[in-house]
C-alpha cells in the first residue's frame, strides 16, 4: 500500500507540476525582471556618476596645465622685460645688438663726450670694442 500511494503521489505530482509552473513562472518572471532592472538602474547611476569623476579630472588636469601654461607665459614676458631693461644704451635708447658685438656710436654722437665716455665704459664693461661709424 505504501508503494501504492507513493506512486499516486507520483502521479499527483507529475500531472501538478507543469501546472503549478505555468502559474509561478510568470510571478517569478516579474519578480527576476524587477531585480534586474534595479541593477540596470543602479548600473547605469554608478556608470554616470564615473562618468562625471572622469570629466572632472579631465577639467581639472587641463585647468592645471592651463595654469602651468599662464605661469611660463609671464615668466617669459617678465624674462624679455629684464633682458630688454639690460639692453638700454647710456642715452636711454634701446640697444638691439647681440652679446658680443662691438658698440657702435655714430661720428656725430662721438663728438659728444660725455656720450662717448658713456659708451667707452660700456664697451669696457662688457669686454667689446668701440666703433665709431659713419653718420647715415
């Protein structure tokens, strides 16, 4: 009789469960997609929130070499400031020659002495000669 009612129960069993199947899938189906989406959710805020660090990094390392940059910038303006107030001739004037090249004063301005005594101490002091050049 035992085997007589594990059979029917068997029986019961097989013939109940393509039903109870057919009735929970779909609850189970629902419940799975609910979670999913909640990840898909989830996922997608964190991606976005990675996203967002990504950028702000980005902006960051390019407003530091922005900055690096405007630095190099004014200390090249204030290199050519200094080299430029070295290169003022004893009247004043700019003087564009290059290091090493003789000072050259016009005939007209050599008659002047204290122009020439300006220039002769120049000219001693960096170790260049002094020319004195044709009026043009």
């Amino acid at each position: 009789m035992a085997d007589d009612n594990e059979t029917q129960a068997q029986a019961l069993i097989a013939a109940l469960a393509p039903k109870i199947a057919e009735a929970i899938i779909p609850q189970l189906t629902e419940q799975v997609e609910k979670q999913i989406k909640g990840v898909v959710s989830k996922n997608d805020e964190l991606l976005d929130k990675l996203a967002s660090m990504k950028k702000d990094s980005e902006i960051a390392e390019a407003g530091k070499a922005q900055a690096a940059l405007v630095a190099r910038g004014k200390a090249l303006i204030e290199s050519a400031q200094a080299d430029m107030k070295s290169r003022l001739a004893p009247d004043g004037t700019f003087d564009a020659r290059k290091t090493g090249d003789p000072i050259r004063l016009k005939k007209s301005d050599a008659r002047d002495v204290k122009t020439y005594r300006n220039a002769r101490a120049l000219a001693d002091k960096e170790g260049v000669p002094l020319q004195i050049v044709p009026d043009e």
